[in-house]
C-alpha cells in the first residue's frame, strides 16, 4: 500500500492479508519516571500483524496481573 503527496511516494506499508496477530505490543509513552510518587504515564496496549501493523479488530482475551514493586 503506498501513499504519494504532490506525485511523490509518501509513505509505503505492507498490510497482512492472513488476518494473524502476531505480537503483543506493550508501548509506554515515557520509559522512565520520577520516583516521587506524582509522576504517572500512559500504556498503550496494541495487537499487530506480521508487518508491524495494528489489528484494529483483534479480539482474542488477554489477561494482566499487576504486583506492586516492594519499597
């Protein structure tokens, strides 16, 4: 799939036609943090394809355990 802008390529992206999630992308927005106890961040949880592609329609069930780290 390619995209031109002013008769130029773009952008170009290869999109799965087998319909597989492939891997499990666990993406923060910040990769460290201030240990004061204020600082927050956003993770972003994506299924993708082969390509690297998000699956906008995975629908499998995915199950999370979260422990606190001991002070």
């Amino acid at each position: 799939m390619d995209g031109y802008l002013n008769g130029k390529l773009a952008i170009s992206k290869k999109l799965s036609g087998r319909g597989v999630d492939r891997r499990f992308v666990l993406a923060p927005d910040d990769v460290t943090l201030k240990a004061d106890g204020a600082d927050t961040t956003r993770v972003v949880l994506r299924v993708t394809d082969e390509f690297g592609a998000v699956r906008t329609y995975a629908n499998d069930p995915i199950a999370f355990t979260l422990d606190a780290l001991p002070r």
